[in-house]
C-alpha cells in the first residue's frame, strides 16, 4: 500500500496550475490525509512551500528525482 492517500500528477503544468489543482485535489480530501504530488515546474517548490503556510496545510516533504518533484502534504 502507498504512503499517501492520493496522488496529483502535476506534471508538465506550470504556475500557478499545480498549486491550483492541488488545491481543488485537497478541498476534496479529510483532515489528516495525504496529497503527493508530482511535478515539474522548479518554481513549484518555493510555490508549496508558501501555499502550505498560507493554507496551514503541512508539507511533509519535497524531493526532487530526476526532473521531478515530488511533495506530499497532510491536509490540516
């Protein structure tokens, strides 16, 4: 089983689409469930680090893997 409970691909979309759509994914999500999302805009790192302060949703973690980015975050 996956470490998260549901996936965005986010891949070849750029700001603010990624933030976009994972905030549509998040608003469908309960409290305490985890997002991972994939993308591919480098700007997409700063743009999760602020939306989750903004948002008070907490950011797990961010990796990057070959291109990727990779963030998982827990829905407050």
């Amino acid at each position: 089983m996956a470490d998260f409970d549901q996936e965005l691909d986010a891949s070849g979309l750029n700001c603010p689409l990624p933030i976009l759509r994972a905030k549509k994914t998040l608003n469908g999500m309960d409290a305490g469930k985890l997002l991972r999302i994939i993308a591919t805009d480098p700007g997409s790192v700063k743009d999760f680090e602020a939306f989750c302060k903004q948002t008070g949703n907490e950011l797990m973690s961010s990796s990057e893997e070959g291109g990727k980015y990779l963030f998982l975050i827990r829905k407050a």
